[in-house]
C-alpha cells in the first residue's frame, strides 16, 4: 500500500512538474503559405494549416496555458493567398488575421516584407489582428515625435506567468523600400536599442519571461550586418529567455549562459517551427531547451482547413484564369549560366514598359519550372514572385560596368574547377541539398540592351567588357543612361547601387527618373495582349543585345557541371 502510495505521489510531483513548463512556438517568413493544398495539381505542402496541428498536439498535453505561439513576420507577401487579399479581394476582411486568430497566435512580429506590401494593406492587417487582440509589434518603427508607429510588446498573463513579448523588424527597411512604403516612420537599428528597451521593461513590468522576436537574419555576430543582427542582440542583452530571429529563411538554435538563453530561427514556409522549453523552479526559470523541430505537410488540422475553405476555392479560381499562351517552356535555373527565355522575357517586359535604354535583372525564382502551352496567373507568381515595382534610373556607363563587375563577383569565381560561386554546403532557404551558391542568387544581375563578355579568368573590375548598345551605338562609360530596375534594387538592395556602382545611399532617390507598377502586373500585361510569346516576342537580339561568358570553350564544361552539382 505504501508503495502505491508512493507511486501516486511520483506521478502527481511528475505532472506538476510538467505543467510549470512553458512551451514557446515560433514561426517566421511564412511568405503566404496558408493553404494546406497547392493551387494547381491539388498537391500537399507545406503551410500553416500543419502548424496548426502540431500546435494543438502540443497544447492538448502541456495544456494551453503552457503553449505561446508566436510569428517573425514576412507574413504578407510570397504567395498568391497573399497577394488576393492584398490587392484583389481588399473589399474583405484579410485572411491573415483570420488565420493568426483561429490558431490562437498569442503576439506577430511585423517584418519587412509586410512593409513592402504597402500602407493601405499593413494598416488594415494591423487594425484587424489588434481586434482580435493580437499585437503586430516593431518597437523600432518610429514616428517623427519619436512614438512607435507599431506596438513595441504586450505582457501576456499565461499559465501564472508574466510573459513580456518584444518584437523588432528589420533595421535595413529604409534602405530597401522605397520611402512612400514606409512613409510616417523610421527603422532604427537593433543595436544598441533593443538591449537597453528590454533593460527598461524589465525594471519597469519585473516580468517572469522574456522573449525578444526580431525580423532580423540570425548572422555572425561580427556587428557588420544590419540586415541580419540576431547574434549581435543576443551576445550583449541580459535577462531574455528566448530571442526568435528570422528573415534569412535558414533555421538555427544556438544557447548560451549555460543553456539557460536559447536564439531560435524556424526557418521559412511552415517547413520548420522554433521550440523552446522553460523549465520552472519557485516561479522563475531554472533551465531551457531549444529545438527545430520539423512540420509533418501530411498532418493537417482538418477543421482549419475547412473553415478556410471558400478562400481557398477564390484563390485558387483567381490563380486559375487563363493569361495566355507560352511557346517555350521557361526554366528558371538557365538564368546562371547565361542568357536565357526566363530573363530575357524579364528584360523584354521592363524595357517595353519603361522606354528605358537598358534593363538589369535577375533570377528571382531559384528553380521554378514554367511549361509551355496556357498560361494561368498562378504562372506569373513562379515567373516573378515579389511585389517589386519598376524603375528607372539615370546612371553613367561607369556606374553600370561597376554594377555589372559587383554582380558577377558575387555570382561567377575561377578556381578549384568551378565557374559558379558555389561552396558544398546545402542552402536549406532555396532547397538545395549539397552544393549551394555562396550568395544570393536574386543578387546576380545581368543586362539587357547592350552587347557585352564577362570574362571569367580575369578579377574583379576586369572581367565586364561592353562593347555596344543592342542597337551597334558605341557604348561610352562618360555617358548618361536610363536603366530599368526593380524597386528593391532601385533602393539599395543587394547593394549593387551602392556598395557596386559607387553611388552614396541617400543620393539613389535623385537618380530615380520614373516609376511603374509592380512588375509581375506588367508582364502579365505584356503576355495577355500578345495573346501568345514565344522567342521572337521575348528573345529579340536588337532590343535585348546579347552577353555571354568567355572564355566558352572553357566555361561550358566547368558551367555544365556545377550547374549538375547545384540542382
């Protein structure tokens, strides 16, 4: 009897035990994925209709009261979801909102991309998730009389607990966006912010957690970044439990303090989620646990996606509608060996839109597939899957050969038997699964309406020769140029502007001499009008010009088989 009795009181000390844990979930860079179906083939993915289920699964043993749920940000733009409630269905509450409250999401985190989708769409989205009392935070989002334009935290009771939540996004956003996205505020950096805010709130709330969320890169740690500060917070901020990062899309889980501070990045598109356990002693935290832990596609809270349901049916009808016909298939990954349908059509559209004189762009898409025969608009999202504006600029022929040289260097490097940039590593942000590009492949512009080689044995600012305009007029590096851009690069992003043509970032604004809509409406304008493009409508050498790498009896077989050993 007394061992029985003895049992029953290991179990109830067991339980209670269990019950002081705190379970902290996090997504980030969710781009859109809502949807447990794809919009063409019906085929299962990723969303966050499975994190839904792995959520609940957790809360019906840990209890709800010991489950935070917590987004990143990037919520708002990557998908067509995304992009119908942003622009098409705006008559009606947005999805997200909905979404965030029917999966009981405790605090979101505003990031750059939601910036990037515009006033009118983040304000409505803002005012609905504070409704269904859901705070969007960016404590560094200020107004010009210094008050947060977004929340900055929320003290969440739960469990017992006084949870403080803070988030912050990307401090680069003035630096990428064109202001008029972000007009009524001003990103400040991360550090030293954050660590003396949360040094206040705890004096202030004596809260008994701390989670930091940032949309922010996890990065080195070395301060050179402010795209990516995670290490740089987390090195120097005392007393936070839990600092979340995002943005990069690469899922990382590093301690410190003995294991007692966990950094948490999930990673993008509801693959991934951030888990984090505090373990309880008198009230306080006595020890923590982090994980990446992977999300089951199979496993869908099925109530969740029958609620949603009708939003689904309108996406996917609005995805659906015919756009027009394609002669050619179109494969994304042929942009990094050189000119190719993708990029030319990329090319075509921004100088038949603009008028401008020459065109720089890149893949955006890493490794989409486009078939030839009927167009829908589901095909422009895997042609051009950003929400990015088109531009123009006025820049000297020296300024865009030192764009063009910064470009090349980040995408082509001569040596051990490659051609590619790459390292042999996987990348999990593009899917690669051995060998990866050292950068970021939506950096590796190239240029259309002129003729020009990059040599790829030759260094930097030696390798770029350009010979004419499409037309045969002499290219002069003294001249003045319009060159058509994408807005993100227009404001500094990748740095190709600044860091590759020389030009000082608060000058970009004056070179700007025209703006357009979004790309991805332009070309879908383009290809609905021509009814049906193939090669002679998308490929056409006096328009476009031409470029190729050389030495090419050189770089064909090496190009050959790094491309093999990417994809």
């Amino acid at each position: 009897m007394k061992k029985v009795l003895f049992s029953v009181l290991l179990l109830a000390l067991a339980v209670c035990a269990h019950a002081q844990d705190l379970h902290i979930v996090s997504t980030g860079d969710v781009h859109g994925s809502y949807f447990s179906r794809s919009y063409v083939g019906d085929n299962p993915r990723n969303s966050l209709m499975s994190v839904k289920y792995y959520v609940d699964s957790l809360r019906a043993v840990a209890g709800p009261e010991n489950v935070l749920l917590l987004d990143a940000g990037d919520c708002l733009q990557g998908d067509n979801a995304s992009y119908y409630f942003n622009y098409v269905a705006t008559d009606k509450p947005h999805i997200y909102p909905r979404i965030a409250a029917y999966m009981g999401y405790d605090a979101c985190t505003v990031g750059n991309h939601d910036i990037e989708a515009g006033h009118p769409v983040y304000d409505k989205v803002r005012e609905e998730l504070e409704a269904y009392g859901i705070p969007w935070l960016a404590g560094n989002a200020f107004k010009d009389d210094g008050s947060c334009y977004f929340q900055e935290y929320k003290l969440i009771e739960k469990g017992g607990r006084r949870i403080l939540v803070a988030g912050y996004n990307n401090a680069n956003i003035d630096g990428w966006l064109s202001e008029d996205l972000w007009r009524g505020m001003r990103h400040k950096s991360l550090v030293p912010l954050v660590r003396k805010r949360i040094q206040e709130l705890r004096r202030e709330l004596k809260p008994d957690v701390v989670v930091v969320v940032l949309h922010s890169g996890t990065g080195k740690g070395d301060g050179r970044s402010i795209e990516s500060q995670g290490l740089d917070v987390f090195k120097f901020i005392k007393g936070v439990d839990v600092l979340v990062t995002a943005h990069d899309h690469q899922p990382a889980c590093i301690y410190a303090n003995n294991g007692k501070s966990w950094l948490i990045n999930g990673g993008a598109r509801c693959s991934n989620v951030g888990h984090a356990v505090l373990h309880f002693e008198g009230g306080k935290v006595k020890a923590a646990e982090g994980e990446i832990k992977r999300i089951d596609r199979s496993r869908v809270d099925q109530s969740m996606e029958e609620a949603f349901r009708p939003e689904f049916e309108a996406v996917k009808a609005f995805t659906m509608q015919p756009v027009g016909m394609l002669d050619v298939p179109l494969e994304t990954r042929d942009a990094y060996s050189g000119m190719c349908n993708y990029i030319d059509l990329l090319h075509t559209v921004q100088l038949a839109a603009s008028g401008a004189q020459i065109s720089i762009a890149a893949p955006l898409t890493f490794n989409g597939h486009v078939s030839s025969g009927q167009l829908v608009y589901n095909d422009m999202f895997t042609i051009y899957p950003f929400e990015n504006q088109l531009y123009v600029l006025k820049l000297s022929g020296r300024e865009l050969k030192a764009l063009l040289e910064y470009s090349y260097d980040h995408w082509i490097r001569w040596e051990n038997g490659h051609v590619l940039f790459i390292k042999d590593a996987p990348d999990a942000r593009t899917g690669a699964v051995k060998w990866s590009f050292v950068n970021r492949s939506y950096n590796f512009d190239s240029a259309a309406g002129i003729n020009y080689t990059v040599d790829v044995r030759k260094p930097l600012g030696e390798r770029v020769t350009i010979t004419s305009l499409a037309d045969g007029t002499p290219f002069d590096e003294n001249a003045a140029y319009s060159v058509a851009m994408t807005s993100y690069r227009a404001n500094g992003g990748g740095s190709l502007l600044t860091m590759g043509a020389g030009i000082k970032h608060a000058k970009l604004t004056e070179r700007i001499i025209a703006r357009y809509p979004e790309i991805r409406d332009l070309l879908y304008k383009f290809i609905s009008e021509k009814e049906s493009i193939g090669p002679s409508q998308m490929s056409d050498r006096a328009v476009l010009g031409s470029w190729r790498f050389v030495p090419e009896e050189l770089v064909e077989p090496l190009m050959k088989k790094d491309i093999d050993l990417v994809f």
